[in-house]
C-alpha cells in the first residue's frame, strides 16, 4: 500500500485562510491523526485528500499517483481517487439495505453479481454484521450504522481509508470499544488511514502519529507519547491535558541541560533539554508535580491548596506557590492548607 | 495503485478497483440539461417582444420595425376599458381574499374554532378543483339563470345579485385566491413565536385584543407579500372574464386580449403581442418587488426567537358556534353548492326552478362527450398531456434541480431563477410567445399544428411546481450521502440515478400529482394553441360554451373534477405506502 504525500496545501474560503501551507507524510500501513479544534483546517485537509474540495495551491500524491498537484493543473475527480472514507454522519444511504450500501462501490466498478454477492458477505463479517445484510439503516443502532459505513469503505479494498470523527456521534462507552475496535481492523487490513478528530484521547490512543493543527497549519508532528511528553508548542501542550507553564531565568546545567529559576523555585528546576537564551517557559503536567505535607523530609518551596475535587481515581488540586497557581493531580488526600511542592528533575519540558 | 492492492490474509475475493469509465465528462449533460431548460423558459419572449415591434405579423412577407402596435393598443377605447375593469377586479379580489383569507388563517391556527383540524383541509378545496368547474358550477347555481339566482329572484321576488358584474367576479376571484392567501399566513404562523401572544395575555389582554395588536401586527410581512401575489395573479385571470363577463360585455385584460386575437382582421395582430409585453413588464415588476420584500421577511423572521412548544388556543367564547357554523356555510356555498349544480347540470336538459330537476334529467349530455369526437379527443389529449408531459416534467426538473444544488456546473446558479419565472408569467402570454416561436423557427415548426406544441406550452408553464415541491425536499438532504457515493467511486449521474434520485422518490411522487391534476385543469397557455384535432379539456370546454352550449361543458367539467379526485386519492395512498416503506 502507498504512502500519502501532501505538499504546501494552502485553502482559502472568502478571504479567511483555512489552510497554510501545509505539509506532511502518511507512511505505508500508518494511521495518523490531524487533531485540532473545530475550525482548524483538519478536515478541510481530508476533504482535499478525498478530492471532495480542490486546495487553491500544493500538491497531494498517493504512491505513484498524483491527486491533486495546482501547478501541474491535476485535480483527480473524488471518484477516481479508490480511497475509503467514512463521514461524521456515516452518510449510509436511507433507501439501501446495509448489503446494498456495502455493495455500492462494488457495483460501480462493474464487478459481477457473484462476486459481489461474495465480498458483500466478507466485509459484513468483518465488521461483524453478517446477521444484518437485509435491514434498513434506520433498523440499526449508532455502532452497527457506524459499522456500516466502515464496511463501505473497506468494501473495494481501497488503497487508503479516511475517518472523518466517526466515533462523534457515539456514546462514551460504545466510542472506547469502537477505537479499539477499528484499531484492530486497520492494523489487520494494514490500511494507510488519515484520521480526523478534535478528541485527544482517541488520538492518543488510535495513532501512530498525531498532527496537531490549529489555524490551517500543523503545529506538533510526532508520536502519542513524544507528542505529550514533548509538545513543544504551547498550544499543543494545552490542547493535549491540561498543564501547568512556568516562565522564568534559564541558565545552563550539567550534560547539556538546562536550569529554569523564578522567585518560588529558587533552587531552580532541571530540564533535560538544551535551551538558548536568558529566559524561558517550561510545561509541566498536573500529575507529575508531586506535593506532600509540609513536614514531610524532601525540598522543594512550601505551598497552599486552594482548592481540591475528588474525581474518583485522583484527586485534583489548586496549589498556590507564591503568585503561581498550579493545577496539581495526585493519589493521596491531602486537607486544604500548607503543602510542600516539587517538580522532580526530568518532566518538565520547554515550550514556545 | 489499480488491481495491485496488497490484501490482508483474511480477505479473498479478487476486487479489481478500476472505478469506470465515463463516455462523456458530467458537465456535458449538464450543459444538455441547463439548454433545455433555459430554451424552453427564456426562448418563448423573444418571438414575443420582436412581434410586437413589427409592422406586420411576422408570417408576412415585409414589415418593418415601428411602435406602430403599441399605438394602436393606446388607441384603442377598449383597451383602456379593459385595463379599468381589471384594475378594479384586481383592487376588489385583493382586498376580500386577503381579508378572508388572513382571518380564517388565524381562525383555524390560533383559536379554540370547533372542527378547525377539518376546515384547515376543506379550505385548501379550490386549489384542487379545476378552476374552470368551480366557475361553471358557480355560473349554474349563482349566475343570471343560475338555479339558486332563479330561486330568490322569480320564486321568492327577493331583489338578486349579478355575478357578471365586476364585484360579482371579484367575489368568485377571492374564493379561488383564499386558498393562497390562508396558507402564506399560515405558515408565517407556524413560525412566529406563539410566546409573543401569550406574554400578551398573561399582562391582561382579551382574545380580540391579542389578535388585533400581536397576531396581526406581526403578520404584516406576510400580508403584504400575499397581496401583492394575489394583485398580480387578478391581473392575468382569464377563465373569470370569459365565462362571467361575457353575458355582460366586461372584459378585463387577459380577455380583451384573447378576443382581440380571435376577431382582429387580420389573424394575430402586433397590437396583441404589444399587451402581452405590457402586462408581462407589470406583473414581472410586482413579481420582483414581492421577492425583495419577502427576502427582508425572512430575515425578520430569522433574527427573531423560534416559535416555543404547545400553544393554547385563544378562546372565542361565546362565538365559537356561530363562528364554526358560519365557516360551514361558507364552505357549503362556495365549492358543496357549486359542485352538486356542476353535476346536476350534467344531467338535465337545463337547470331551471319551474321545474323539478329529474324532470328534466337527460342522458344526452353525457352520450355526447362519450360519442362526439371533439369531445372525447380533449378528454384523451388532456389525459396524455397530463400523464406523458407531467412525467417528462418532473424527470426534467429534477435533472435541473440537482444541477442547480448539487453539482458544480459552472451555471447552475441560473437555473433556479428559470425554474421559477414560468409560474410567474402569465398564462396567455406565454401562450402568446409559444405561438410565435413555432412559426417562427424550423424546430417550432414541427410541433405548430400537433399536441406537442400545446403538451410544451403546458409543460412549461408549470414546472415551477414541480420545482417548488422537489427543491425543499433535495435541500433536506444531507451532503455527505453525495460525498460517500463519490468517495466509493460514483460518478454525478451515477450518484443522481442510484443515491439522490431514489431517496426523492416520495417528491418526486408528489410532483408528479401536482403536475398531472394542474395539467389537466390548466388551459390559460394553450388558448391560442389549439387547432380541430389537438383539443385540451379546458379550451375544448371554453369554445364550447361559447357556442351555447352548456350540458356537455358540465358534464366535462365533471369528468375533470372526477379524474383530478381519484388521481389525488391514488397518489395520497401511495405516497403514505412509499413514505412508510
């Protein structure tokens, strides 16, 4: 199967750029996800993948074809393009049965009955709705629907299959074994797959890769965890969890890493990182602060809990350290009053 | 990437993922299409204006351009007659429909009215009744000799109206237009917010107080929306003029017209082409303002807050009886009354009160529309017409309007405007414009003296209806069904023929309905087209009237009203059964 290549894609839609040069790589059998907020440019982005929009400049290329390339004057027509997508609405059409709308993409390449009838079967199989082929879309629940859709665009085996936040229309518990569900399927059909969403749990857990995208341009590209761990922008940091930044004097550590100092943390706070410049902002998750009674042996400033909620598995907790006001996330209770606050050296990161 | 595509182990039916090829890029059968539609719309105006700037008619040699015809109709006392009589027509009908038809709106949606569910459908009757059976049932009961007129006047001695007199007519006008006007209100209704009027009551007002200074206040838009309709509808009327102001010597525009092209000297004069230019400039006028009022309209109501839940009815008190029995009688009089005389008519020798009508009962009316071959040719003609062309239509409309909302033709955003205008000229220039188009192209030619002609003119004239019920429908269709078909590899027409097509199938249905009981009712276009061979119900039924000749008009009246009923009962049926499904 073939690698995605999309180029300097740039879209404007009446004066308001939607996308802005945008470029990236989708390697063979890979899925990744463009996550962003509503109005980011992620499934503008798609659409252009699936030809279903024309960008206004770049050039995207799937293996040895070119879809769409503005300066050569290419623009391959949606339907020629044998991609797979699945929509936000599924999009299943109302007069078909569920064997009718799987067969779809089968009849138009002209296939014989008999092999349709077969792969029909197949596919419904796969997407465990064998017992279903006759009914009606508005006879089935959300999941078997969604199911339906994805059956449809993996009928033809297409050379890439696109997701369009097929799980938004999902409740929470069927949404969690839906991923997994479709996690399994792509990986066994080793499917190159672009996956749109503005849910960064399912990012998290579905990707390979994640593009973060926020006002038509990617942000962040790299793996779910180097892509939490270090997010490097903070819109990135703060689009994926919640986390804490730090603004203060950087001086340089031992190995080639850095020291971030401010008023509250005078003994300094190691990073791993190299950092240019007198000053800096660093990002640190909630959970990784660690905070104890105050007469508890360690260093670290003393603090105050503001504020606390029991969420059921941690605790979440408003720490003031001088005019800092952390968001902290730890297992042990602890009463509202003076806490002691430390960042251990290693888990906080710089961002721009 | 085609036909080597690595499959996972667990998948083996061979899938060769070529998507077809196509014999012709989409756009070309778009452009087909979009021709078709603006010929047939656009094409009929030009022979119109050109005739009316020659000095001849255009089928004789010579002639030259001049104003010439345009004088001559300014000339012409007549003329001016007509135009003052219409005028008056117009101001009357106007004013009794959009009075009637705005209280029986509010009468029937916003009180405690008994049997208001029944009357909403009962007043929708004389859209469905051909329009040329209402007026001869009214004629039988109602005019000079009508049963009723001879009851009051010769039995009783009680002083008696004229119907063929102006406000005779334009009483007969707004009964056909209430229907119009009832449901512009009552949609407009249906989508202000009812909370207005109830935070009206909850500070003290009475129900005739709310009416007065929430309900109607907020409904001006409509109004005037309706009122300008319904003005430029009064102004073409033809059926009215020929059938009632006739014995009377009134003729409004659309008559003076049709008279003027059937006595001139010479056949088809300029001078007729000259008016219907003129009228088609006013109406078009009207038409545009009415569009642009009715777009700040829809602003209004966008801005405004949704219309909230359960309404309770305004309660009319003591009036609530009185009310309900008086719309009863109403409706008794205007289209039960009418109806039964149009049948008892049918059947007798001639409707007079001097003697009992089954003394008089005859079958000869009725062997004659069965024998004579006029007669039975306009009732097969119509049938066909409404049957072959109501179908070709609405598969034509269809085509245009998915173009126009789903495709990217590059001049699909033309092809609304023309899908509305036809509905929007009036019936005889039309008429007029087709006329002249056959004679004057080659194509025209081959359909100048067959139904052909008069099945397009009809045609033509009615596939804004078409449009009006396909187009809300495709609109409800959500995009990504389009999407997901191109997607899977589907074409345009593909994606029209297998996906958006079938899911219209109800629509289109109700089109088709629409389309067949209008074609078959409607003549206005076809008046100046028909020839001894290619008879239509409706000019058939004119030209034999006025010959005197009156039973077997009735009786084919009757027919029509026969045939529109069961066609409207037989779609219903199926539409729930298609709707269900």
């Amino acid at each position: 199967m073939p690698d995605i290549r999309v180029e300097h894609l740039s879209k404007s839609f009446s004066g308001t750029r939607v996308l802005d040069d945008v470029s990236f790589t989708v390697k063979d059998k890979e899925l990744v996800t463009l996550l962003g907020s509503s109005g980011c440019g992620k499934t503008t982005t798609l659409l252009c993948i699936a030809g279903l929009q024309t960008p206004d400049d770049g050039l995207i290329a799937c293996g040895d074809d070119t879809f769409v390339d503005r300066d050569a004057r290419i623009d391959l027509a949606a339907e020629r393009r044998n991609l797979g997508m699945v929509f936000q609405s599924y999009a299943i059409w109302p007069h078909m049965t569920v064997a009718q709308n799987v067969a779809f993409p089968l009849r138009v390449r002209k296939m014989s009955r008999r092999a349709i009838t077969a792969r029909v079967g197949e596919v419904l199989a796969l997407v465990e709705l064998g017992q279903h082929a006759g009914r009606y879309p508005h006879q089935l629940s959300g999941g078997e629907q969604q199911r339906v859709a994805l059956g449809r665009a993996i009928a033809y085996s297409p050379a890439v299959l696109l997701l369009d936040e097929p799980f938004s229309n999902l409740d929470a518990k069927l949404r969690e074994r839906a991923r997994d569900w479709l996690k399994a399927l792509q990986h066994t059909l080793g499917l190159t797959t672009v996956f749109v969403t503005h849910d960064q749990d399912e990012a998290l857990s579905m990707s390979d890769r994640i593009l973060v995208m926020n006002g038509g341009r990617i942000l962040r590209d790299g793996t779910p965890e180097e892509t939490y761990r270090r997010p490097r922008v903070r819109f990135v940091a703060e689009f994926l969890g919640q986390c804490n930044f730090i603004t203060g004097a950087v001086t340089a550590g031992p190995d080639g890493s850095a020291i971030l100092r401010t008023a509250e943390f005078g003994d300094g706070i190691a990073v791993p990182e190299h950092h240019a410049g007198p000053s800096g902002t660093i990002a640190v998750r909630p959970e990784d602060i660690e905070i104890s009674q105050p007469d508890a042996p360690g260093s670290g400033p003393a603090g105050t809990v503001v504020d606390a909620s029991f969420l059921g598995d941690h605790y979440q907790y408003r720490v003031a350290v001088g005019t800092l006001h952390l968001s902290v996330r730890s297992q042990c209770p602890l009463a509202q009053g003076p806490v002691r606050v430390r960042i251990p050296p290693g888990v906080a990161t710089f961002v721009e | 990437m085609a036909g080597t595509i690595e499959r996972p182990p667990d998948v083996t039916a061979p899938v060769t993922a070529t998507p077809r090829a196509r014999w012709m890029p989409a756009s070309a059968g778009h452009a087909v299409v979009w021709f078709v539609v603006v010929a047939l719309v656009v094409g009929p105006f030009f022979p119109l204006v050109y005739s009316s700037l020659r000095s001849k008619p255009i089928y004789l040699p010579g002639g030259t351009f001049t104003l010439q015809a345009y004088r001559t109709l300014f000339a012409d006392p007549l003329f001016w007659q007509a135009v003052r009589n219409t005028a008056s027509f117009a101001v009357g009908t106007t004013l009794l429909a959009v009075v009637g038809g705005t209280a029986l709106a509010i009468g029937c949606n916003r009180t405690n009215l008994p049997g208001r569910k029944a009357y909403r459908l009962l007043l929708m009757a004389p859209i469905v009744i051909p329009p040329l059976g209402l007026i001869i049932g009214w004629l039988a009961i109602y005019g000079q000799g009508g049963y009723i007129t001879q009851l009051v006047g010769q039995n009783l001695h009680l002083p008696v109206w004229n119907l063929s007199s102006i406000p005779g007519m334009s009483v007969l006008g707004a009964v056909i237009t209430i229907p119009i006007v009832y449901l512009t209100v009552q949609s407009s209704l249906a989508g202000t917010d009812s909370s207005l009027e109830d935070a009206a009551r909850s500070s003290g007002a009475g129900p005739v107080r709310v009416i007065a200074r929430v309900t109607v206040p907020m409904l001006r838009p409509a109004i005037l929306n309706c009122t300008l309709l319904i003005f430029a509808l009064c102004l073409e009327i033809l059926g009215i003029p020929l059938f009632l102001g006739t014995p009377s010597n009134i003729d409004f525009y659309a008559s003076y017209l049709y008279r003027s092209w059937n006595s001139s000297v010479t056949a088809d004069p300029p001078f007729v082409s000259a008016g219907a230019v003129l009228l088609l400039l006013v109406v078009s006028g009207l038409l545009i303002l009415r569009a642009r009022l009715s777009g700040s309209e829809q602003r209004f109501i966008a801005a405004g807050a949704r219309g909230g839940g359960a309404h309770r009815p305004l309660d009319l008190g003591r009036w609530r009886w009185p009310a309900s029995i008086g719309l009863a009688i109403y409706i008794g009089i205007t289209c039960a009354i009418p109806l039964l005389g149009l049948v008892l008519m049918s059947c007798v020798k001639a409707l007079s009160t001097l003697e009992v009508p089954w003394h008089l009962f005859t079958a000869e009316n009725w062997h004659l529309v069965a024998t004579d071959p006029t007669l039975r040719r306009s009732i097969t003609d119509s049938l066909l017409i409404a049957g072959g062309g109501g179908a070709a239509t609405v598969l034509l409309v269809a085509a245009a309007t998915l173009i126009a909302h789903r495709s990217g033709f590059p001049l699909r955003r033309t092809l609304a405007p023309a899908l509305i205008y036809p509905r929007a000229v009036p019936g005889v220039i039309l008429g007029i414009g087709f006329f002249w188009t056959y004679l004057m192209f080659t194509p025209g030619a081959l359909v100048r003296n067959n139904l052909w002609g008069e099945l397009i003119a009809l045609c033509v004239r009615n596939l804004t209806l078409a449009y009006l019920v396909i187009y809300p429908s495709l609109a409800r269709i959500n995009a990504e069904f389009d999407r997901a078909a191109r997607s899977s590899g589907a074409g345009w027409w593909t994606i029209a023929r297998r996906i958006l097509l079938p899911i219209l199938r109800p629509p289109l249905l109700a089109a088709f309905v629409l389309m067949f009981i209008t074609l078959l009712s409607d003549y206005d276009p076809v008046v100046f087209l028909q020839k001894p061979g290619t008879e239509v119900l409706g000019v058939t039924m004119l030209q034999t009237w006025q010959r005197g000749v009156v039973g077997p008009v009735a009786a084919l009246a009757v027919v029509q009203v026969v045939i529109v009923a069961v066609v409207l009962l037989l779609g219903a049926r199926v539409l729930r059964r298609l709707r269900r499904a």
